[in-house]
C-alpha cells in the first residue's frame, strides 16, 4: 500500500462522490475488473486485477477520474 497516494485518493473520492462518480470491482474467475458509473451509465476499465492489488488500483481509478473530469465538470 502506497500511504503516500492517500490524500489525493481522499480529495479525489469526495469529488467524485459529489459528482455522483462511482467505482466498484466486478468479479471475473479470480480476478476483478473496475467498473465505474458515470450519470447512470457504468462501463468497465477491461483491465483485470489480482485481489492482492485492487484496493491500490480503486484509488489509482479514483485519482485517474478526478484528474482527468475534474475541469469539465465546471
């Protein structure tokens, strides 16, 4: 766990929490992949992740969308 990321991660979930932007792992065989739902319409990273990982990779997803919606919003 890379402690560093945290509070990025925290700014970026109230955003996207404010904005109605969620992320949740989907199971697929023994792996998962992130889906994330934006306005209502989900759609998914196509990536898999090993659970050993995912959390790190929820809020790298987090930070990802706050980063790149965060201007288009305003």
């Amino acid at each position: 766990m890379n402690y560093n990321i945290l509070p990025k991660f925290y700014k970026a979930f109230s955003w996207c929490t404010n904005n109605d932007i969620k992320i949740y792992p989907q199971i697929r065989g023994k792996q998962f992949q992130l889906v994330y739902v934006i306005d209502g319409v989900a759609r998914s990273t196509g990536k898999l992740h090993d659970k050993d990982d995912l959390q790190q990779r929820i809020y790298e997803f987090y930070i990802y969308l706050y980063e790149k919606l965060k201007d288009a919003t305003n």
